[in-house]
C-alpha cells in the first residue's frame, strides 16, 4: 500500500511504495560472508545505480533480488511480490539481464526474441511486431537473420537487452550492461534505457564505473565488503564531494591508499 507524507505546504502526499525491498539479505558461500545482512530500498520509477568495487556483492545481491540464487537468510519484494513465496507473479513483472548471460546461440536474434516472447505467454503477432521495433531501435534490424553465436559482446548486450524489455517489465535488472561494449552500442542502450524509465519504469543495474553511474542515475546505493555503505539520491550520497567517484573512495575506505610504497622497483628500465 502507499504511504503518506507531508509536503512543504502541508499536504498529506502519497508515496509509491517501493519497486524493490530487501530486508536482512544474507549469503554465505562455505566460510565467505558475500552478502552480509543488507536492506534497501529502491524507489519506484527511477535510474538506480548499485555500485561497488569487484567482489563487493553486486552480482550476489541482484542474484536474489531476481530469484536466480536462493538467500540464507532475509526477504525480497519486488513490485510488491515476494520473490521466493511469489516467484511467478515477480518473474512477469521484471526483466534481467546478467552478467554472462548464456542463450540459445544456434538462433538467430529474430528467432531468439520469437522464442523469448512466446514462452512470456505473449501472442505471436505481437511479439513479432515488438521485436521488430526492438531490432530497429537497438540497431539490430541488419543482424536479425545471423546467428547469436556470430554476434559480438556489444551485439550480445543488445539482443539479451531486447529479450529483457520485450514483455514490458515493471523492473529492469542488469549486471555491468555496459562491460565490454563500444562507444557507439553503449550509447543506444544509454538511450533507450533512459526512455523507458521516462514511461514510470525502474531501472537497477551494478557498475563500478562511477563516471557512468553518475551520468545515468538519480538513486544509488553503495556496496562493500558484502554491506550497504549509502544509500539515497545521487546528490544525498555524493554530499559535499566534487564527484561521486571521490564520495565512492571516502565510503569504501579507498581514499588516500598508498599504491607505490612497494614498488619503488618499477619503472626506469629493467635492472
């Protein structure tokens, strides 16, 4: 349900409750704390940034928000629906994108996202009209008839991209969506991510690369050591701090780490 807030002039305000809640997540792999206790939560129809340096968590935490890995401990619930009690009505409303993502390589990105919209339940006529203008925007449409194994990693990012948006999910999840993609493919995901959060729709995806987070987002959340540090507007969390990048060291503990102490022998020439 809703909740209520008071606005500057007095007025009670209803709040959209969150896309994503996640309340005492853990997860442990043998002796390794990956994800130890966290809560967040993530505001509906926002460019939301999870970021943190590798081994942080990232991928552990969006694993169980979106019901690809089982937690030990805590609860998730996405556009109002435990993920682990509710998994059916989750999966319909959320579309992810993983790192790595393995697919049917022997279709083609046509054949892909008819095989990919028709296991949603979607009609045929309308997922091939769909698909069509996801092919076209996404620059893809010169591609369709060639097989996925025959794309490259930015082609890759695109049709797995496509595959994810073509149901219409309430949220979006991706893992590194930029990781390994040209200049000019980022830049078409770039814009048709920022249209669809433009619609009401919630985008979450993990980076480390603070530079893109904080060109893209409005909300961040910021990870270490398997804990949440911050979390909040993107000018909340970066406070005084010139960048986020700079707010990012402070809060990890990264800030000022001395990198050469140790290796006074580089450099100059082999001795």
């Amino acid at each position: 349900m809703p909740e209520e807030t008071i606005d500057a002039v007095g007025d009670a305000v209803q709040v959209p409750p969150p896309a994503v809640q996640v309340e005492g997540l853990w997860k442990r792999f043998g002796g390794q704390v990956a994800v130890a206790g966290i809560d967040l939560a993530l505001p509906a129809g926002r460019f939301i940034g999870l970021v943190g340096p590798n081994g942080a968590g990232k991928t552990t935490t969006l694993s169980m928000v979106t019901g690809l890995l089982r937690p030990d401990q805590g609860r998730v619930r996405v556009a109002g629906h435990d993920v682990w009690r509710d998994p059916v009505e989750v999966k319909a409303r959320i579309g992810v994108l993983p790192e790595g993502l393995r697919m049917f390589e022997r279709l083609s990105g046509r054949e892909l996202l008819a095989y990919s919209g028709r296991l949603r339940g979607l009609p045929g006529e309308e997922v091939d009209q769909r698909a069509a203008q996801l092919l076209d925007v996404l620059d893809l449409a010169g591609a369709q008839n060639k097989l996925v194994i025959d794309y490259s990693t930015g082609m890759r990012k695109k049709i797995g991209l496509a595959a994810a948006l073509l149901h219409n999910p309430e949220v979006l999840f991706l893992d590194e969506p930029f990781e390994g993609v040209d200049p000019v493919s980022a830049q078409t995901i770039r814009g048709v991510l920022e249209r669809y959060t433009a619609s009401g729709a919630t985008v979450v995806f993990s980076s480390h690369v603070m530079e893109l987070v904080e060109s893209l987002c409005d909300w961040v959340a910021v990870m270490a050591a398997g804990r949440i540090r911050a979390q909040g507007p993107l000018a909340e969390v970066r406070g005084a701090r010139p960048t986020l990048q700079a707010a990012f060291l402070e809060l990890v503990g990264a800030q000022g780490r001395d990198t050469g102490a140790s290796l006074d022998w580089l450099g100059g020439g082999a001795r």
